[in-house]
C-alpha cells in the first residue's frame, strides 16, 4: 500500500475509494478539525455529504467517518476514542484508541458496555496497542501489563 505521506491525503484517499469501493470511510487521527469542505469531497467519491466526528468546542477529535449515500447511519455511542453507529441491523465501532494504557482501558469498559446490548456488531480501527514488543517502531518501551492483557484474551 502506498504510504499517505508521498502524496496529498485527498488524491490518496480518492485513490483508496475508487479502488476498493467501501461502504465506510474511517479517519483516525487527522490532526485537524473536520474542514467544512469534507462533505463536498466525501459526496464527489459517492459518500454521503454527512458525516460524524468526535470534534468538541475543547478538544481536536481523533475519528471522522464518513458513509455512502443512500445509507441509513445512526449515531448510536460517542466518545474520544470511538464512534459508534447503527445501520440496518449491524452496529459498527470505529475505535481510535489513545495510546495511554490508563485511558485505553476506558474504552474497554465502554466497548464492554456496548457487546452487552447489540448484536450484530463490528469493531474496527485503531487500538495503538503491540501483540510484542518487537512491533515497536520509535517512542518508549510499551507497556508491558497491556500486552500481558492483549495475550490472555487472544488465547481465551
């Protein structure tokens, strides 16, 4: 896959969109609050001109998500680290977790809360969490407790 680096985002994200077709687009960590223009570009590549994200007044948000047109998309949870929706019968996560461990288990709590009142449901995104520590690429040592926690459940 190319990296989103080499190019402007949007012809990047175009290129994605035209090649594989998604139901949903998922951003994580844009850096920036959603710019107006989104839902016109979102709407040219045959999304809806709608679409959430977890922005507030004090706080840049983290996720944007963005759904073809014709789709009937309900927000269902929000949060700094997901946004949940319903569409049809399937509920749909979009998780972009923080990388503090202490904040991270928030989200499972959350996460938690929510498998106990839907079903079909889908969770999808950015966990900012290593299986071993070989996965690391640059910043400190990963928590240790956190990848303990991350084997346990694989192997249940």
């Amino acid at each position: 896959m190319r990296g989103i680096r080499r190019q402007n985002p949007w012809i990047y994200l175009e290129d994605i969109v035209t090649e594989y077709q998604p139901e949903f687009v998922c951003i994580v960590e844009p850096l920036i609050r959603p710019p107006f223009r989104l839902g016109y570009f979102s709407s040219r590549l045959g999304f809806d001109s709608m679409f959430l994200h977890n922005d507030s007044p004090s706080k840049v948000g983290n996720i944007w998500v963005c759904w073809r047109k014709g789709k009937v998309v309900t927000l269902y949870a929000l949060s700094q680290q997901h946004i949940t929706v319903k569409t049809g019968n399937l509920f749909l996560s979009f998780v972009h977790a923080n990388s503090a461990y202490g904040i991270r288990r928030a989200l499972w709590a959350e996460l938690s809360l929510l498998g106990l009142a839907v079903e079909p449901w889908a969770v999808v995104g950015d966990f900012n969490i290593v299986s071993e520590i070989s996965e690391r690429k640059g910043g400190g040592t990963p928590c240790l407790a956190a990848i303990s926690t991350l084997l346990f459940t694989q192997m249940l």
